[in-house]
C-alpha cells in the first residue's frame, strides 16, 4: 500500500466512531412574494413570508444596494427578473437561494439612501427614503401571505369614511 494511502486509511479508522455529521438546518418558512410599493415620501419593499424566519441586512456600496437575509426560509418565487424600471430610487431587485436555509434578497439603488427594516405578521417591510412626491406603479411578484397587511400608498383601496345619514325631516305643525 502507498504511504499516502496508508496514512487515511489509518486517519479514518481512527476518527470514524467519533466522526459526527453536522446537521443541516431545513428551512422552515419560505420567500412568498415580493412587492415594491409607493408610500408617502418613501418607496417600500414588502418581502412575503411564512414560518418563522429571523431576518438580517446590511448596506454595500459600488453599487449602492441593500441585502437582507432571511434564515429560517428558502426561496419560494419563480425564476423571474424585476422589469427594471425605476421606482424612487430603487433600480433593481434579485433574489436567491443564498445557503441552505437562508433566502437572500438585494434591492439596488441609484444612490445611498435612508432605509428602515421592519417586521409585519408574514412580512418584511424595507422603507426606502424619496424624493417627496414620487409616484411610480407598483411591482409585485408572487402570493402575499395569508393576513399579510398592504403597504400604504395609492396602490391600496381608499378608506372611505362613512356618511351622515340625515335625521328624518320633522315639520312644527302650524297652528
């Protein structure tokens, strides 16, 4: 036998009892739709979820862009592209299997901007700070999850307040 072979034969007879395989953890939740929205003085980007996933980010530059995490959940959404047409400020959408168990989503922008991370029950909201006053149509792909909530905007049916209802017209009897 060669030396190099002799020498993990050796190594695995030695380590094989105590060997141990790590387990993988299977995501338990899932990436169900994604959302750029219009907001008041913000552009809002509604991740869908299910199960429980804890969510992380972070902000790169070159180009600017903003990466959230999201452990606990795999990718649940069909191959598709963003169309790419900007929405205040926002250039580009891409999402991913990053790991096993970890759903990766990156939204690009045309420059550093404010940006707030926040959590609704089956959402991930990321509000983004415009320009006051930019509208723009909204982009959706995928399912929303049950009881998720919508973001604000125009995109969302307007509340309307109920109405008086006159008291019936009484007349003073003339006497």
């Amino acid at each position: 036998m060669k030396p190099v072979l002799a020498v993990i034969v050796a190594a695995v007879v030695a380590i094989g009892p105590s060997a141990h395989a790590t387990p993988v953890r299977a995501a338990e939740g899932a990436v169900t739709s994604l959302s750029v929205v219009p907001s008041s003085g913000h552009a809002e980007m509604v991740v869908g979820v299910t199960g429980g996933v804890t969510v992380s980010e972070f902000a790169l530059t070159g180009p600017n862009r903003i990466v959230i995490d999201i452990d606990g959940a795999s990718m649940g959404l069909p191959s598709s592209r963003y169309d790419r047409t900007p929405r205040a400020g926002i250039t580009d959408v891409r999402y991913s299997q990053f790991k096993r168990g970890t759903a990766r989503v990156v939204v690009y922008l045309d420059r550093a901007r404010e940006y707030k991370v926040w959590r609704t029950e089956g959402e991930i909201h990321v509000t983004i700070t415009t320009e006051p006053g930019a509208q723009f149509a909204a982009w959706r792909l995928g399912t929303p999850s049950a009881g998720a909530s919508l973001a604000s905007g125009p995109e969302r049916p307007p509340v309307v307040a109920p109405t008086a209802t006159p008291a019936p017209a009484t007349s003073a009897a003339a006497s």
